[in-house]
C-alpha cells in the first residue's frame, strides 16, 4: 500500500500575493512597532563588548543573566557623559529602541546613561582621581611651598560671584601692601574648564606673578564640575607659579584641590593663606629687631672684655719678653751645634789619622827606605819586573829612597 503525505497548497489568490513583503518592507514594518512601542524608555544592564571606533561613536552590549541588549551612543551623547563608560559596570540607559536594517538586528539608541549605585560625576570623579594619582599628579613631592610675602597675587574666578569678594576683603585687611591681578573667567558651564585652564596657562606668562589662587564659592557638584575636568588638572600640575585651589566650602573636595600646591577650605580661608597678618609681621619684626640689637650689644659686651683681658695680660704688659725667651733658646741651640760639631771633626780626624797609618804601611817608599829600589822605562815610566823587551844600550830611570840615576843596559843576564 502507498502512503502519500499531501500538503497543504499555498492560496494563490491575488489577494493573497499583495500580502507577499519583501525583507527590507518586513524590516521597515518591525522597526516602526519597535519604535512606537519602546519610545524612550529605560532599561538596567552590564556593560560588555565595548568598542569606540575613530568615528566616536560608542558601541556596547546590555545584559543581564538571561538576554543581551546592542546598543550604540552617538558621538554627540558619548561625549557628553561625564564618566568612563566600561566593560564590568552596571548603568541605567535611557533612549529607543530601533532596527538596524541592514543587519536586521534591533537595538538601543541610548540618549544618556547614567551608572547604577552612584551618581555619573560622582564615579567621573573617583575614575579621573585614581587614573591622575596613578600618573602622579597629587604626588607632594611636586607640590610647591607659597612664598611668605608675595608681592602680586593672581586670581582666576567670577567678577560676579562671592569668592572674589571674600578674597579680597581678607587680603585687604590682613596686608593691603600687595598687587593683585584678576582674570575672569566662567566657573561653571560649557567652556568653564577650558576658560580655566587657559587663564592659569597665560598667567604663566607673567614674569612677576608670585602665586596664583583659582577657585569659586560654594554649590552643587554640578556647579563644581569644572574644577573636576582634567584640562584643569593638568593646568594647575604644569604651572610653574604656585597654585592655591579654594573651591566650594570645606566638605568640597575637587580634583583641582588634589592637584594644586595647596588647598584652601574656603575663597575666605584662600586669602588669610596667601598673605600673612601685617600686624602679626609689623610685631615679628620689631621682635627680631629687639633681638638684633641685644645680639649685638652683647657681641660688643664680649669683644669689650677680651679686648681688656688682652690688655691687662702679660704678653701685653712686657711684649720683648717672648722676644727674650727666643734669643735664649737661640743661644742654647747655637751652643748645642758649637759642641756637636767640635765632637764631630774629633772623632773624623781620628778616623783620618787610622786612615793615613793603613796607607802609609803599604807605601812603596818604605820598601825604598830598607834598601830597595824601583826601577822603570825612562820613556813610558812604567815598573820593569823582567828582561823581556829590554835590548842593549836602552835607557832606564832607577828610583831609591833618596833621590835616582838614570842608566843604560849593558848586558842582558839570563
């Protein structure tokens, strides 16, 4: 028996053929539910997968234990996020979901994120202050010391806020005796951070800046967050002219607080550390001039009275004594050299006369006094010791103990 399996024939109607789509109408279809349906709304994920090609757009991966999301931040929103997005860290995404036709692939246009558990400048703030004190920024080592009485003082901050104010009402009070140079600039904003910078770079410039205060008053991290830029930073660590950061109130700590070479609490306590009381100097001074004066007058004290103990000496009183006691060591000495050197040509006479005896023992002439003689070529004056070399007739000198003959050979005896 055959078995015959018939399947079902599609309709082929005309009607149903203008229901027939093609994949991009299909795609374009889904795209518009996705789109209408998911319309700014917000989801919670891990971030991974992610990429930053040159373009500056970001691409990344959302998920969670059971599903992955794609998503993309365009350029415009990715530099606009305060913080370092990475793989690891959980954030809340706000943003549509759409479809990417050309790979029929539906993600997330996120339009801001924000990271889960901490606010996105807060952990902006921790990511930048551990990769600047990594690099060695906050390093004090490299930290500057304020000079004691500067003579001109840069401020970088707002004309119209209150901490221009408050830091020239302290200067004044405590030493109005100092120039002081304003550059203003935005201190909070786009563009603050950059204005910042730059001021601190052109004051730089200046030949006769002594020290520099940057800040602002107080307010939000928000209102803040140019003092947490790293342009900032890096203004402040590459200025030559010490850096007084006074940002915010005392339970505000910025990045630009970390990196300056020194901070200050308040603008108010900025003012009271960049110059000193000039009451408090005028007091100083006229201690040290007290001292100066006792110091001296109990210098002149001490040199008074050895100058008098000099005077009522010995040595001062009878000054040819040691010139005395000189000549007489003199005299000994001249006598000890008269005595050594009379002890000394005894004992090499007595050397010279055991010399003489030992010489005068060997003498030839002795031989000549016991009856001997010496007898010698007249022409070279050389001893004859035998007849060899003489001939008959040749001259010869004979010497005796007094006096000698000349003679000539006769005979040669054998």
């Amino acid at each position: 028996m055959n078995f015959t399996k018939t399947l079902p024939l599609l309709p082929d109607t005309e009607k149903s053929r203008n229901k027939i789509l093609t994949i991009s109408e299909l795609t374009r279809r889904i795209r518009g539910s996705l789109e209408q349906e998911f319309f700014h709304i917000w989801v919670v994920g891990e971030v991974s997968n992610l990429k930053r090609p040159t373009s500056g757009h970001v691409y990344l991966t959302l998920k969670d234990a059971d599903a992955q999301l794609q998503a993309v931040m365009f350029r415009s929103v990715a530099n606009g996020v305060k913080f370092e997005v990475r793989d690891g860290i959980e954030v809340f995404a706000f943003g549509s979901v759409t479809v990417y036709e050309a790979r029929g692939q539906y993600q997330l246009i996120i339009e801001r994120i924000e990271p889960k558990g901490i606010g996105a400048l807060q952990l902006a703030f921790l990511q930048l202050r551990e990769r600047l004190g990594k690099e060695g920024l906050f390093d004090p080592s490299h930290k500057k010391p304020l000079p004691l009485l500067p003579k001109k003082i840069a401020i970088v901050t707002s004309l119209t806020g209150a901490a221009v104010r408050d830091i020239l009402n302290v200067i004044n009070r405590r030493f109005a005796r100092v120039e002081i140079l304003i550059y203003p600039v935005k201190v909070q904003g786009e563009g603050a951070a950059r204005e910042i910078a730059q001021a601190i770079s052109d004051l730089n410039a200046f030949p006769d800046i002594d020290v520099m205060i940057v800040g602002r008053g107080g307010g939000s991290l928000e209102d803040l967050w140019a003092f947490n830029e790293e342009i900032v930073a890096r203004s402040i660590y590459a200025s030559r002219v010490p850096v007084i950061s006074a940002v915010g109130h005392e339970i505000d700590v910025t990045i630009s607080d970390l990196v300056a070479d020194k901070r200050a609490l308040t603008p108010t306590e900025a003012g009271e550390l960049v110059v000193p009381r000039y009451d408090q100097i005028k007091d100083s001074m006229g201690k040290i001039r007290t001292r100066l004066i006792q110091a001296l007058y109990n210098k002149i004290l001490l040199t008074r009275s050895r100058l008098l103990r000099i005077k009522n000496s010995f040595p001062f009183k009878r000054p040819f004594d040691k010139v005395l006691r000189l000549q007489q060591e003199l005299d000994e000495i001249i006598q000890r050299l008269v005595t050594t050197g009379k002890h000394t040509v005894e004992l090499e006479r007595e050397r010279l006369f055991g010399f003489a005896n030992r010489l005068d023992s060997v003498s030839p002439l002795k031989v000549l006094k016991r009856g001997y003689s010496i007898t010698t070529n007249i022409e070279n004056d050389k001893p004859i010791k035998s007849i060899e070399g003489l001939t008959v007739g040749q001259r010869l000198k004979t010497r005796f103990f007094h006096g000698g003959i000349v003679s000539s050979v006769v005979e040669l005896l054998k």
